[in-house]
C-alpha cells in the first residue's frame, strides 16, 4: 500500500479545488429583467401652461395681472393698470426680467426694454427717443413687486391642488 504523508494530502486536495475552481468559465450574464433607468422617467415631461390672475398695487398704482407659469416658473405677466387702463407685458427668465412692452409708468408713452441675461439694457425705445433711467429702474421694480407677487399667490394656490 502506497503512504502519502498528511501534508501531501492536504496540497493535492488544495490543488486540485483551484484547478477546478480556475477551469470553470464564468456565469453567462443574464439579461436584467428590470431595466436600470425606467423609460418612462428618461420621457421628457410635457410642458405644464398655466395661468393666474391677480391683483396687486405696488407703487400705490392698482394693477390687475395675468401670470402665465410654465412648469412652475414664471414666463410673462400681462398688467392693466386700473387708473387709465394702460397695460404693459413682461417677460422673464427665472427671476430676471427680460422684456417689457407697454405703457410707461410716468406717461401715457409706450416703450419697449430689452436686457440681457446679466441685467443690461439691449433695448431702449420711448418712440423716436430713450428711455429715462428713472422710468428703466421703475419698470424694473414694478415687474419684481409684480413677479414676487404671483409667485407667492400661485404657490399657495398650488398646495390645495393634489
């Protein structure tokens, strides 16, 4: 009968567990049968349009507005002002306000503003002439007062809503 020390055992046994274990061909992958990302959140989102209605007076001049909100941020706002019904529209992007057409506030002129995305003035007619500093800085205030006010009442109004 053949004799093989205890330590031979024990290293042909170790050897032969890592030749079988090495000669084995890794696991054919499996195709998921749940995607990663699900395609309805990769979807883009359809554009949510909405409007709200409001009235306000900052400055002491009684306004009322029309929001238009497109997924929750403010796009433009459309005033009357109800002392001489003249109105001007505002068009923003995110909090800066971008454009302004109508009604001046210190005349019955009409004027158009135009400002980039830092605040400068790219546009500035009152007719066949400028537009004062004082009137630009009114404007601009005037559309703030009336831009965080919507704001306040359409997110309020939006926490009754499921």
């Amino acid at each position: 009968m053949l004799h093989v020390s205890l330590t031979k055992k024990n290293f042909l046994v170790a050897s032969l567990f890592m030749v079988a274990a090495c000669s084995k061909e890794p696991p054919t992958p499996t195709a998921a049968t749940t995607p990663l990302v699900e395609q309805r959140a990769a979807d883009p989102q359809p554009l949510r349009v909405e409007e709200f209605q409001g009235k306000f007076a900052p400055g002491g001049i009684a306004t009322s507005y029309r929001a238009t909100f497109s997924n929750g941020l403010i796009q433009s706002l459309q005033e009357t002002r109800e002392s001489n019904a003249q109105s001007g529209t505002y068009e923003f992007l995110g909090a800066r306000l971008m454009k302004y057409r109508g009604a001046a506030l210190s005349s019955a002129e009409n004027i158009e503003l135009e400002f980039d995305q830092q605040g400068k003035v790219l546009v500035n007619r009152a007719g066949d002439r400028s537009v004062s500093a004082e009137e630009i800085s009114a404007i601009r205030d005037r559309a703030q007062s009336l831009r965080s006010h919507a704001l306040a009442h359409h997110d309020v109004r939006g926490h009754d809503r499921p």
